[in-house]
C-alpha cells in the first residue's frame, strides 16, 4: 500500500509528476466529486468521506449508510455500506432486479472489518480495508484503501494486500483466513458485465430488492428505500409492496436450514447463489460466459443453474465429481463441493473466501438436496 | 501482518516517456541475481531465439538484456529483480500502449498479476528462468498471470507453481505468447494447478516457443479461441500435453509433445456456443505420452495413458507430417463426443448463441439450433509412427474405459496406429469393404507404419467380452476410407 505521507516523502525527486497526477490527485484535494460539498472528516483519508471512532464508522455530511438484505460472503469480515450522491442529483426507479442507474459522481463505500471474536461482532473491531467505487466520466471506477493497524487512517492501494488474520470463529475455535484486499485490476473480476459488447464495471449490491429493508439512522429503523426517496435521491419509488424483496439474512439468523419450508428455502438458496456468484456466474459476464454455468435470479433453466450440466473447465475444482448438480445429492454436486472445499484451486468463489462459510454450504445443500430429478448415470 | 509495502509509487512510470533515466539504463546490471547469457547450463528450454518482434525489427539485443529500448510501447516501465509490490502496482495504474519490462530474478509474488481495463500492453522479461515469477508463497486461489486486454504481449519469463492456471488471457483479442514457461516444480502431482498457458475466448493469439510442464490438466490449453497459432512449443510432464478445444482455425506445428498423460489432442466440450472447426495439427514430435494420469477429475481424468492424439467432437482436422512414438495406448483416435457424454442433447446450442460462421459445416441440426458431438472430416496422413500401441492403460475401467476396452480387446496384440470408433456410421462390418460406410468422411493415408481400425465401439460395448474379430481392420488402403481429404481454413491474425 501507499502511505499518503510518502507523497511528500518523494516530492523533489524525478520522475515524479506523472505518478502524482495520475494515482493521487483526488486523494490530496479531499474533493468529494461532481458538486457535492461535504464536509471532510478531520484527518482521515478516503476523501474525507469516512472515518473510525473506534467503535463505529463517522461519516461526513451527506453520506447515507445502508445495508443489504443478503449480503456478500468474504471470509465472515463484517462490511459497512455507505452512499453518497453529488448535490442536488438523484436517480430514478427503473425495476427491482437491476443495478439502480446513479448519477456522475455518486461514490459508495464498503468497508470491512474483523471483530477479535465472530461470536460478538460489535467488540475489538479492526478494519480491514474500504473500497471505494466512483461513477466517473468513462464508469465506475474502483479503489482499494487499506487501514493501518490501529485503524485511524487507510491509504490508497492499487496492489491491494494480503494478511493472515486470526479471529475467535462462530463455534469458538480460533480460525485462521488469510486475507486478501483485491488489488485494483481484480476488483473488475466481480465488478465487470459485458454490456452490448462493452466491458462496464458495475456495483453488485444497489438493487431495489437488496435495499428493500429497515436501517436505522438514529431515529428508529426506517425502510432505505423510503429514506433515499426522502433525500430526493431515488424518484419513482413505487409503493413498498410492490417492490420485490430479497431474503432477510437477519430473519433466518438462528433458524437451522433443516427448520425452512420449501420455498424459504428456495428463495433464500437462490438469493445466496445471486449475490455471491452471480457476479461472475451470469450471462453476462466473462467467467460466466467461459463455463456456461449462471446462478443469477433470473436464470430458471435448470441446465443452465448446474443441473446435469458438466463443467467447461473446472480443472481440479470437480472433487472427481461429473456434474454441477446432480438433484437430490449435494455430496454428488460440484457446485456444492467447489463451495465446500478449502483446497486452495478448487475452491468457489475464487476470491474473497479462503475459508468456507458453514452456513451457505448448509443451505445450498439443502436447496440442491431437495431439487426433484436424476443425471442419467 | 500486511504484506504489500511499498516504498515508493513513483518507481511506476520512471520510464514513461522518459527511457534514458537511471533506472532503465542501468537495468540488469543493478540486481542481486544479474542475468546473464549462461551458455552450458541452459537448458532447452532457454534456447528459444530472443523476442524480437515487438522490438520494430531491433532484434540487437545485447547480453546487458531486455530494457525499455527494446519494445515498441508508448510508454514503459522497468521493474528491479524482486520488487513485487513495484510490479504489481505498475500493473494496476497501466496506461493504454504501455510496456512493463522485468528485471531478471526470482519474484516472490503474494497474489496474481493481473492486466485489465487497457489496450496494447507488453509484458516482457529477460528470458525463461532468468526471470522467475514465483507463486509458491500465495495462499489465495488466484492464477499466476490473469488478463483481459486486446494486443497484449507476455515473452521471455517463468511462471512457477501458480495456485491455478499459470498464465490465462480470457476473453480477448490480439495475444502473443512467446518464450515463455508454465511450470509446477513437483512432478505427477495433482494439487499442482490446471492450465499452464490458457488462451480462453481469444481472437487470434500466437503461441510460440513456450515450454509448460507438470499441470494437473493441460499444459497448452487453447481454448474457444478463433484463429491461433502454436508452434514450436514443447509440453512435457502435463495430463495433457496440448489441447485445442472448441476452436476455429488452428494451425499447430513444430511442437514437441512428449512424457505427457495424452499428447496433442483436438476436441469440443458438450453445449460450448464456439464449435471446433478448420484445426492443421501438423510437423509435430509426439512421444512417449505414458505418463499415468494425475489429473484430480474433470473430463481429462478420463483419458488414457500412452494416447499420442485424439480428436473427438471435431471438424475439419488434418493429422500430417507429425512423427509419432512410443505412446503405449495408441498414436491417433478419431472419436465422436458421444464417447464422453451419450446424451445428444447435451451438445446442442441454440443459433443465436453461436460463435462465427459455421453455415458450411454439416451439423446435425433442427430448427433452432445444432448439435456439436458428430466428428466429420479428419485427415490423417503422411505422419510416421514407431513403437507404440504394445500396452494399452488398463488402470482404471471405471475412470478410463476406453483405454479398458482397447487393452481387452486387443490383448497381447499391437494395437493399431489409428483407431476409430465408427460412432455414427450407418454399416459396419468385420471384413467387407463394401459393407462399411463412411458418413462422416474420415481419411486414412496408406502410409508405411499405418494400420487402421474401425471398432464400431457400440457394438464392442455390448459383448460380455470385446471381441478383435468384430473390429474392420483393413489391409492398405483402408477402403473406404481411403478418400482424399480437404484443405483445411487457415487462420488469420490479422486483426480486422
């Protein structure tokens, strides 16, 4: 990473100008983007949006934290979502299932973080990284920021890091993640659609059907959408009940898979695989493309979500296994043990995980456990 | 602790529009493990000529190395042996037109260099194993270089025990990769990652004078691609020496292909939009393939030892000129997909997903869509052959049946040079010329050293034990399938 400070370090020497202009020159002016006015937080970096009181993110004026419905699995890091619009701009309602389309300027922050113990996420938290994306001219535009180990400042890092964090897991045990903030370029890889023959990176998680829930302000829960409808920055909102709802990650908290009905558990199987593979794993991008496998809601061929289906270049990633589903028998499924194995080079998705998440695993077990058919063999 | 310190951002651009500064004039000279032009100990892998294309005809490269002089971009950047963090950024902060030059030297890398988002980018090094991009300490499951970029160049560099693919350019246009080496240092070993050198989705890339050795699945691995060509590579050590799946108009030669699970080998996978057509395998070594099969699953699991080429799900292949030995299963098969998935509606793509023109090939076909597992118009001719089929892999009937089905039908007998399943022929039979078709118009060159075999595999199937007298093996020249082959299309890499 880049320590803000070593810009000045190396002012004076050669060769420098390019370098300056082109990596850093947001991060020094604290400008906020297109017209907005925010008030830079003292002393912090990330363009004086965000900061760490030790307890909690301080955000500057005008920055609205939000959270999804159900959210992205990287390694049990717990992640802060923040949005910013530039002044007086707001965006329009245009469905429940696409990327809200935002205004030039808009940015969004997502933080992550570690609790010393899983078991109590709000105690000796330490942050991790913050990624910024920034709706510029020519698209989005991703930044990874890393935090310094006492958390008080993070710096620009175009080549990402890795570390290996311990932390007190959900079953007590001491679990090991080795730790990977995305470099730049790898930030596009869950980033990136292939939109009429155009690369386009886009943000995953602003979709209607993820904001639809409560978050509270400080003032009592509210519904995000109705809030940002408040703000002026979403028009258009239909009434609530007509807008289409992800599965409540907080409702399921504590239930066992085993205790949902069929069509919890569906929905909810199928929200999981949407928001943690159907990034790459959709028609319309690149991995997805080159395996022909798509996870995404509004995929229902079954052959085309993995069933019978056998994969294109999965390499060691099959477990000696033929099929990515086979119904009926997770242990048979290789989306299932992709998702299962912690083998470095087997396992799914390929970043952000290193370790694997007990509880999706239960539950796409469970969704393929009760898909009705057979393979043929 | 966070590993990715870096001293100084600058170090990216010092030579951006400025090449006569300290750091790339110096270059080489300045490392700890300075390279030089050891002549005796250089293997041959090392012996590929120098890249020179990209240097606008320059090819004086001097023993002080590859600098930012000698390569064609507008802009371009040196990085010291070992500055990691240096690399890694320089990548990721790239400008169009740009060229990143490697120091020689060992590269202790802690996650994939990646290329994404820019156009016309060479990556180049001093030579393979002068500048070693070394994976081994990575433990997040990345490949070892990951692009997506049109006119991009990688020479002259290793890339060593990468946790998954060791170089994968997907999606992309334009590629050249030369003199440069994919390797795993353990032998056999199944944990080593899948693809050395993977083109996926290309359009027009140049393989040539690479080296990939060891990969738990294939060493070459070109694959989707449309127009590629691959020569003067060698593969050695890999499940899979060099494949070419799913791809329209390849011209293969001057590879060495030996002590590999399978040798060269040219098939589609079921239900893949891009349909394999117009491949030139030709002027190839193919050796001693026996290499037991380490591969960890997938459909490469399933293919024999002692194969030196297959072709299955394929279009439009010419085997030519290549010298083929010792491989103990069999030199050449001609098999339908149906062999590796019985189910034809696993092949069948919709047409508006397909990719190019394949209005002229002869698919099987309805309304609205077609179906990709038939093998039609292989020509086989003019290749020596020496020493194999004396044991067919019997390791596994269930992994590896065909090669079951071959060593028990044969017996102590040599098996044939070339060997096809006769999947989708209308008549077979044992001894009468007359009495065999020849729907899917496959050529067999009366050659010394050649004997044929088609094996009407279905039939075979269903006898409680496979019998060698059910088998058509005909005297020279093999009628009826002695027609005289095609042209196949040549690839382009002109850009459009």
């Amino acid at each position: 990473m880049i320590p803000l400070l070593l810009m000045f370090a190396c002012e004076g020497e050669k060769q420098t100008t390019d370098s300056e202009t082109t990596t850093t020159d947001s991060a020094t002016t604290g400008e906020t983007g297109d017209g907005t006015d925010t008030a830079p937080v003292d002393g912090l970096a990330l363009y004086g949006l965000l900061g760490w009181d030790g307890l909690d993110f301080t955000y500057a004026d005008g920055v609205v934290p939000y959270e999804l419905a159900t959210p992205l699995f990287s390694d049990y890091a717990l992640k802060k979502r923040a949005l910013l619009l530039p002044e007086g701009t707001s965006f329009a309602y245009t469905g429940a299932d696409e990327v809200f389309e935002m205004p030039l300027g808009t940015r969004i922050l997502k933080s992550f973080l570690y609790p010393a113990d899983l078991r109590a996420p709000e105690e000796n938290l330490r942050v991790v990284e913050t990624r910024v994306l920034t709706l510029e001219e020519d698209g989005w535009e991703a930044e990874p920021w890393v935090w310094n180990a006492d958390s008080t400042d993070a710096s620009f890092a175009p080549s990402g890091a890795t570390e290996e964090i311990e932390v007190i897991g959900l079953d007590g045990e001491p679990l090991v993640i080795q730790y990977l903030v995305p470099q730049k370029n790898q930030c596009i890889d869950c980033h990136e659609l292939v939109i009429e023959e155009e690369r386009t990176i886009v943000p995953i998680g602003p979709k209607a059907r993820h904001l639809n829930r409560g978050y509270d302000h400080g003032a009592g829960e509210v519904n995000q959408l109705e809030h940002l409808a408040e703000l002026g920055w979403l028009t258009g909102l239909p009434e609530l009940a007509e807008v289409p709802r992800a599965t409540d990650a907080r409702a399921l908290e504590g239930v066992a898979v085993s205790a949902l009905d069929a069509e919890t558990l569906d929905a909810a199987a199928r929200d999981y695989l949407d928001i943690n593979c159907a990034h790459c794993h959709n028609p319309r991008a690149s991995e997805g493309v080159s395996s022909q496998l798509f996870l995404d809601r509004a995929t229902t061929e079954p052959f085309d979500l993995g069933v019978c289906k056998r994969p294109g270049s999965a390499g060691g990633g099959t477990g000696g296994l033929t099929f990515d589903i086979v119904p009926g028998e997770h242990t048979q499924s290789i989306l299932w043990y992709r998702m299962d194995t912690e083998v470095l080079g087997e396992m799914m998705p390929d970043l952000g995980r290193s370790v694997r998440h007990d509880y999706g695993v239960e539950l796409v077990a469970a969704w393929i456990n009760g898909l009705e058919g057979s393979c043929g063999e | 602790m966070i590993r990715a310190a870096l001293p100084c951002i600058f170090l990216l651009v010092a030579c951006s529009g400025d090449k006569d500064t300290d750091d790339t004039s110096s270059g080489a000279d300045d490392t700890s493990e300075p390279t030089t032009d050891s002549g005796p100990d250089d293997t041959e892998s090392t012996d590929s000529t120098p890249p020179t294309d990209d240097t606008g005809g320059d090819s004086g490269t001097t023993s002080d190395g590859i600098t930012c002089d000698d390569v064609a971009r507008a802009n371009c950047v040196f990085i010291k042996a070992g500055d990691t963090s240096g690399l890694l950024d320089a990548a990721n902060l790239l400008d169009d037109d740009s060229a990143i030059v490697l120091d020689g030297g060992t590269w202790a890398m802690n996650n994939a260099l990646t290329i994404r988002s820019v156009t016309g980018i060479t990556v180049i090094g001093q030579g393979m194993g002068e500048t070693v991009l070394d994976f081994s300490e990575v433990a997040n499951q990345v490949n070892g270089v990951d692009v997506i970029a049109d006119d991009f160049h990688i020479e002259g560099l290793t890339i060593l025990e990468a946790p998954k693919d060791a170089l994968r350019i997907e999606d992309s246009s334009d590629i050249v990769i030369r003199g440069v080496e994919a390797t795993w240092v353990n032998e056999d070993d199944s944990s080593n990652g899948a693809y050395g050198l993977y083109p996926v989705r290309v359009q027009r890339v140049l393989m040539e004078d690479n080296v990939a050795s060891n990969a738990s699945d294939a060493g070459i691995y070109v694959g989707q691609c449309q127009h590629a060509i691959v020569r003067n590579n060698t593969a050695r050590g890999n499940v899979a020496g060099l494949e070419i799946e799913n791809t329209q108009f390849g011209d293969v030669y001057g590879n060495l292909v030996e002590d590999n699970t399978a040798g060269l080998v040219v098939f589609d996978l079921p239900g893949n939009p891009v349909i394999g057509r117009d491949v030139h395998v030709h002027d190839n070594v193919i050796q001693d393939n026996n290499r037991a099969n380490f591969a960890p699953g997938g459909v490469v699991a399933e293919v024999p030892a002692g194969t030196g080429t297959f072709t299955m799900a394929s279009r439009r292949v010419v085997i030519t000129g290549n010298t083929y030995a010792n491989n103990n299963t069999a030199d050449i098969a001609v098999l339908s997909g149906l062999v590796i998935e019985e189910d034809p509606s696993q092949w069948y793509t919709v047409t508006e997903d397909i990719v190019g023109d394949i209005t002229d090939l002869e698919l099987f076909a309805d309304e609205d869509g077609v179906y990709n597992f038939r093998t039609s118009d292989v020509w086989v001719h003019g290749n020596s052959h020496s020493g194999s089929g004396t044991s067919a892999d019997m390791s596994s009937f269930t992994e590896r049946p065909f090669g079951f089905l071959i060593g028990v039908l044969y017996g102590a007998e040599t098996i044939d040079t070339v060997l096809y399943d006769s999947i989708g022929e209308s008549a077979h039979h044992p001894t009468d010329p007359a009495q065999n078709s020849n729907d899917n118009r496959i050529c067999v060159g009366d050659d010394d050293g050649v004997s044929f075999a088609s094996l009407n595999v279905e039939e075979l199937l269903t006898q409680p034990l496979p019998d060698i007298d059910t088998v058509y093996r005909p005297e020279a020249p093999f009628t009826p399938f002695d027609c005289a082959g095609f042209e196949v299309i040549a690839p382009d890499l002109e850009a459009e």
